[in-house]
C-alpha cells in the first residue's frame, strides 16, 4: 500500500520568501534571516514560525488531489473517496497515547493521525453520472469494506468522541448508522462483514470507566533482567516503559466482540479483552478469535506479546483453542526468522469453514539446518480432528492463493539466496505430489511472472483464483519490467503445460495496468492508464479492437509541470554495472540555450547478491509525474535539474555480504550518475546537491563523508550512528558484535569530522520508524556543530517519520529551496 497523500488548510501568501529575500552569500551563514537560523559564531536569530515555500510550489500544495477509487468485486459500482488536503498542525496536536509500538487516540478509541476521506460518490460504471452520499458535514471515512455480495459499502465515521460504523446499499444510495460511537478500532480492524446482513464488531466495553491515572509517585524501579537467554531485538519505538503504560494499554485495547445487523440490533459474543483480530469463515457460522495477554514487553510492541488463538462458534462459544503462544523475545534478527508455533491462521476461501495455518519446521530460526523450514496446515470444521499437512517447503512460507480442490498456489522465498519458488499443491488430493512451476530470484524483475488475479469467492468476502473457461488456466498480471523497460501485462498460464502465453501488453507512449477482468476470456478488461503527458485515468478496453472508454475524467493537479522532460537515462558502474535513473529538466529547458543546471541527486540504495539483477531497469518511464507532500520534483520550478532514484546497488556476491564494501560501491555509484548528467551537458558538477530520506538521508551523509563530489546536502530523518540499531539495519542481518567493523564504517557519524560540504538536517520530532528516532540527528548536528561544520538543525513538531502537516511540509520545502538556493545555485566558485 502506498501512504495516502494527507492535507490540511493552506497558509496565507505574506510568508511566501522571493528571491529578493533571501540573504545573498553571506559566507558561512546557514539560513535565511526568516527562519530558525544561526550565525557564523552559532548565536541564534530569532525565530518566525513556520515558512511557505515559493509559488508555484504553494499553489500546488492547496490543490485538491484527484479522488482515490473503489471499484466493486462483481465490476457493478465506482466509488471515489475525496482525499483531504494535507492537515493543519492543530491536527497533529490532538491528543496521543503512545503505547506497544504504536499511538492511538484516546478521544475516539482508534488510531492516532488517521484523516480520513471527507466525502463518497457512487455511481454504476455503465453511467457518467455520481451521486454524492448525503454525509454529515466534516466526517472522516475510513475503513471502506465491501460486502460480501459486493452491494453493499461498510465504512467509519471518525468524530471527536468516538468512531461510527456506518453502511450504505449502493443501489439505494442512503447511507446509514448502524452504530453509535463506540468501535474499537485502537488497534487491527474495528469491524468485518460476518453476512450480508450482519456485522462483526469490536466495541468498547460500556463499562470500562475513566482511564487509569499514572501515579505522580513511582511505586518503585523499572526492573528487567535476561538469564542466560538470547533475546536480540531491533530498536522499535512508543514500547511500554512501566506498569502505568500497561494499565493503558489493557484500557485502550479491551473491546467485547459483538454481532450487529443492519437495523443496529446486537448481540455480545465475547465478553472484554484484549483483541487483536477476529475473522469469520466464509460461511459465517464460525470465528477465529485473536487475543493478546500478559506478560507484556518493554522492549518489543504487541505483535510479539503472547498470544492466544481460538475457534469460536456463531454463538461466540469456543469450539477449539489451536495455540496459546509465549511472548516472541527469542527470534534471530535474521530476516527469515519467525515465532514457533501457528501463524498465518486464515479461513481456506474455496471452503466453508476450513481453517489453515503454517508452523515452523526449524522452531522460526534460519540458522537451523533443516531439509523443511515450514509446514500448512488444514483443519475442517467442526474442529474436532487432527490437523491435516497440505505442503511443506524448504524455504519460507510466504503466501497461498486457493483455487479449487486439486489447485492452490503456494510461494516460498529464502532471503540469504533470494530463492522464490512457486508450487502448485492438490489440496484435497494429499497422494499427488506438489509441482514446481516457477523458481527464480526475486532481484530478478525481468522474469517476475506477477500475480494470478482473483475473483470473489460464493461465500463470503473471500477471494479465489481466476481460471479460464476451461478450467486449465489461470491469468496473471503483473508490472513487466524489461530491458526496454516498464510495460505491465496480462498473461495466460496454463496449468497442464506450464506455458505461458501473453494475452496483453501496455505500449508507449503509456503505462497502463489491468485493473479488473470483464468476462472469462478476458476479452474486455477496465484498465488504469497514464502517460508523461496524460493524467491517470480510468478505462474500458476491449482486446479485440483495441477500442478505449475512459471511466473516469480527472485532470491534471499540477499543470505548472505540463512542460517538464522525464526520462529514463541508463549508464554504467566503473566495474561494468548497468545503473539508471529518472531525470527531470524543467519546463521549457534548452541544453544550448539554458547550459548546465544546478541539480539535486535524490537517492535510496538497495542491497543485492548478483551483479547482473542490479543492473535491471526497474523504473517506468511513462509514468505521469507530478509531485506532492515533501518531494524534490517541486524544485523542478525553481530552475533545478533533478535525478531522482539513481541505482545505488550495493551488492555481495557469493559468501560476500554487501555491506562489507558499502562506501566503496556507493561512490562508484554516484560517480558514474555525475559523469552521465555532466558530461551530457544537464548538469553543473561545481553546482551538484545530494539529498534523501530515511535511509536516503543515511546515503547523503555518507557521501558527503567521504568525497567532496557535492556543494551540499539535505538529510531528512535518517539514522547516522549505526551503533544505536546494534541488531540490524536495512538489509544488513549482522549484529554489531558480529560486524563491527561494518557497522562502524558505514556510520557517517564516525567520520563526522570530514564532511566539509554544507548539510541540512530534517527530522520529524515524533518519529516512530524503528531505528531512526529523533535521538539520531541531535547527536549527529551536536557533533557537526562541535566540529565547526556548515551544518543546520530542523526538528518538526508533532511529525513522524513522513511529514505530513501543511505548515510542515510547506517549511520542508521552503527549507530545501533556501538550502539548495545558498549552498548550490548561488554558491559561487569552489573555495580553493
């Protein structure tokens, strides 16, 4: 899922900073005299508040973005979500308790910063014309969920005090209040659809009273002792620090489980306690309960506390407890490790009430040597037999896809080989063995088949495999990437050959992706295109005559860009490694008339184990591109030149891991993407910054470390001191105590002291990415600063790790444009 592009109210335009006002080269400054800055001698100047970067980059923030879109299972009705503009920091100030790794809202009893979409229209495909759903005024909507016969539309009301559960018949078009504000949705889903006519609910107890009270006086020390057990953990953030934040916790999280129909009558099934999930059979008539109990961790966040598995019949009465699993403080920081014991426990979709889950052959850790790491398991309701094994694998499980009772598709994937295999197992049909069907490496995107579409199940709001007519195929989809780049595909596999044959493929000038499958064969699809040129949009497509109907007519939100140049540029590592890039050059630019740009590289590196995969382009070129929230495209309108994404593989081929020449390889990675821009004449190397977030941010600061290949540098919310992560990071499995050297070489805080180049450190003050805390740039801006480095501070108030207010992605870039601006395009000949 991609995060949702939140909003909020703009400012007014008399903070907007021209290029008259900005300070002009004063030498050593770090900021504009309106910001938080600093002098030369570090005294600080006076602070103004939040800042707005320059139009156009205002008006595009304050643009409405296009709709987000539903589109049924049975292809009957589009919905469209209106998306909120990006919110005001008085959002982000509504109250929090932050607990088990995650905050929620102690006013509504549901998720923390969750906006929400702010009006529904519907209409049938075949018709131009949507009706608005009449909505109280100001309602945040959130978890949409069709019914399982797919007429009708569940979904939330977020208030003040609380969250409503509210649904509406697509045929009628009135929506209605099926709950008062009492949902439990702090944490997993607040609701699901048991039928088409009733719904299954967490709610909070009527009588759970006031929230408990910390006590002022500390009842005694926090104690935590380990004997002799290994317990390694990664650094996760907003855990339990003392029996107060479990008292909250047990508060927050109990809910009863109830049944509700859609006249709002209810019926308690389980009485309070903690709940994670509960999820019915396709029939309904039984549950799947999760819950959470004591003992609770300090240092890891519920979904390793112990966990209690049940089967509850429709009466809520329980009919089988499959596991009862201790707190997972245990598990290898590996990345295939796992909790022992059932996991992955879903509802088999081609059945009634079959339930299925994976247990680990190896006890959850990779380092086992073992001929099979996981087995799936199947148990028929009414759950009085033993299990039966469907498969076992010799990687790790990953997903299944059920079709019918003599198909199921089933993934495994082993990270330290990039080992994916796909099988084809015979459910109901234990004495025929598995077949292989594909086995690959999931670095390698050229031979990615994709994924098999679905369709919905009869019972329930459960998926199966599509087959074609003759119940011999199945068909898949997928992005495509190849040597000539990015072209998504739909593709017809057949089941006895184990051949594929391609049905459809998107063409230039556009990039073009099947949504849904209109008829058995395929013939008429709804596709979801765009191009450089063209704004996404949504179509009917008829395969045999190539013929279009567009189904949705949005514009484009940022026209200011219409005249922007994208492509895909390939070029290659000193060591014959094939790397690309995006590039951008503004509206209007012309090489002979305009020269070399002041360009910023925005980078994130990825690790790999074969030299040839890493060189895959990957990047679709016909993609409509226009920025939004923090994105360095919006400096497109201020003269710059961008590339963004530049390949930076680090790979370790062999027993080699990557990150053992990690400085190394990303120099030779950025070298070469200067020489391909320099030497095409976009790009001024004596007027180059380098930027990124979060592990782009860790990138920059390295960079800047160790060469003098750069003016400046914008580091936003990364982590710089790699022993605070001491169990792992990215893609490095290692601990520190395995790798020091590693770890203390890629830490561009050791080498602090040879950054010459001026950097601008972001970071949100309430980030909650593991690894990345806020803990990361003060000590880093400390150690510049103490240094006598050209360095600036930003810390945003309320945000997490993507910054999502107006007021702070509005400073964001205005920061960025007074950075780039000083440090880069007026920055002057290099001092010698």
């Amino acid at each position: 899922m991609v995060d949702p592009k939140s909003s909020g109210k703009g400012r007014s335009s008399e903070n907007e900073v021209n290029s008259e006002t900005r300070e002009k080269n004063i030498p050593g400054a770090t900021s504009n005299p309106r910001g938080a800055v600093q002098s030369p001698s570090g005294s600080p100047t006076p602070l103004a508040g939040w800042q707005s970067p320059p139009e156009p980059i205002n008006q595009i923030l304050d643009t409405p973005p296009a709709p987000a879109v539903m589109i049924s299972p049975h292809h009957q009705w589009l919905v469209e979500l209106d998306q909120p503009l990006l919110p005001a920091i008085a959002e982000l100030a509504e109250p929090e308790v932050a607990v088990a790794g995650f905050r929620l809202n102690p006013k509504t009893n549901g998720p923390s910063r969750r906006f929400g979409y702010r009006g529904i229209r519907v209409r049938s495909l075949e018709s131009a014309t949507a009706q608005v759903l009449p909505l109280p005024d100001a309602a945040r909507i959130s978890f949409l969920r069709w019914s399982p016969d797919g007429q009708k539309l569940g979904f939330t009301l977020t208030w003040a005090s609380g969250i409503e559960l509210w649904m509406v018949d697509l045929a009628e078009g009135v929506p209605r209040r099926i709950t008062d504000a009492t949902l439990n949705a702090a944490y997993g889903t607040p609701y699901r659809w048991l039928s088409n006519q009733t719904f299954l609910c967490k709610f909070v107890a009527p009588e759970r009273g006031d929230p408990p009270i910390p006590s002022p006086i500390p009842a005694g020390p926090i104690i935590q002792e380990n004997l002799g057990r290994k317990t390694p953990s990664r650094t996760y953030t907003n855990l339990l620090q003392n029996p107060d934040d479990e008292a909250l916790f047990e508060y927050y999280i109990s809910s009863t489980l109830e049944r509700v129909t859609l006249d709002g009558r209810r019926s308690r099934l389980v009485d309070t306690c903690l709940i994670d999930e509960a999820r019915p059979s396709p029939d309904g008539r039984y549950i799947t309960l999760t819950t959470l109990h004591r003992p609770f961790s300090y240092q890891l966040p519920a979904s390793y506390f112990p966990t209690c598995i049940q089967i509850l019949d429709e009466q809520g009465t329980v009919v089988r407890e499959l596991a009862d699993l201790p707190l997972a403080d245990n598990l290898s920081t590996k990345f295939d490790a796992v909790r022992n014991g059932p996991r992955r426990v879903y509802w088999r979709s081609d059945r009634s009430a079959t339930l299925t889950w994976v247990e680990a052959l190896d006890q959850g850790d990779p380092t086992q040597e073992v001929p099979h790491r996981d087995v799936l398991f199947e148990l028929d309701a009414p759950f009085t037999d033993q299990p039966r094994e469907l498969w076992r694998s010799q990687n790790r499980f990953r997903r299944v896809r059920w079709g019918r009772n003599d198909v199921a598709l089933v993934w495994e994937q082993w990270y330290d080989t990039r080992q994916q295999r796909i099988w084809r197992i015979y459910p109901d049909q234990p004495e025929t063995p598995p077949q292989l069907l594909v086995e690959r490496s999931f670095e390698d995107q050229y031979s990615d088949p994709g994924m098999p579409r679905q369709v919905p199940a009869p019972q329930g709001a459960h998926y199966l495999l599509r087959f074609t007519p003759d119940g011999n195929g199945l068909y898949f989809s997928g992005r495509g990437a190849s040597p000539e780049g990015v072209y998504p595909f739909l593709d017809r596999f057949d089941l006895e050959t184990t051949t594929t044959e391609r049905l459809w493929q998107a063409q230039s000038p556009y990039f073009e992706s099947v949504v849904a499958l209109l008829d058995g064969e395929a013939h008429r699809l709804i596709t979801h295109r765009q191009s450089q040129t063209e704004p996404p949009n949504y179509f009917f497509y008829a395969r045999a005559d190539g013929e279009r109907v567009p189904i949705t007519h949005y514009p484009d939100p940022a026209p200011q860009f219409a005249g922007i140049h994208k492509e895909i540029v390939q070029y290659r590592r000193s060591d014959g490694v094939q790397l690309s890039a995006r590039l951008y050059l503004p509206a209007n630019y012309d090489a002979k008339r305009d020269g070399p740009l002041p360009t910023i590289f925005w980078v994130y590196p990825a690790e790999f184990k074969d030299k040839e995969l890493a060189g895959q382009v990957t990047i679709a070129g016909n993609t409509f591109s226009r920025p939004w929230g923090t994105s360095a495209l919006f400096l497109l309108t201020q003269g710059y030149a961008i590339l963004d994404d530049p390949s930076l593989p680090i790979i370790g081929e062999g027993d080699a891991e990557p990150n053992d020449t990690y400085v190394e390889q990303l120099l030779a990675g950025i070298e070469a993407a200067i020489a391909y821009v320099a030497d095409r004449g976009v790009a001024d190397r004596d007027r180059l910054c380098l930027g990124g977030h979060s592990y782009g941010a860790f990138t920059t600061a390295n960079v800047l470390a160790h060469s003098n290949l750069f003016r400046a540098g914008i580091a936003r919310s990364g982590a710089y001191n790699r022993s605070l992560t001491p169990f792992g990071f990215q893609g490095e499995q290692r601990t520190f105590w395995e790798a020091a050297d590693t770890y203390i070489q890629m830490s561009p805080f050791t080498h602090a002291a040879k950054i010459t180049a001026p950097l601008l450190l972001i970071h949100g003050a309430d980030d909650s990415n593991a690894g990345t805390y806020p803990l990361q740039t003060e000590r880093f801006y400390e150690a510049l600063k103490g240094l006598g480095a050209t360095v600036r501070q930003v810390m945003l108030p309320l945000e997490d790790h993507g910054y999502r207010s107006r007021e702070a992605v509005g400073h964001v870039l205005w920061e960025m444009v007074q950075w780039c601006d000083r440090y880069v395009k007026n920055a002057g000949d290099r001092p010698l």
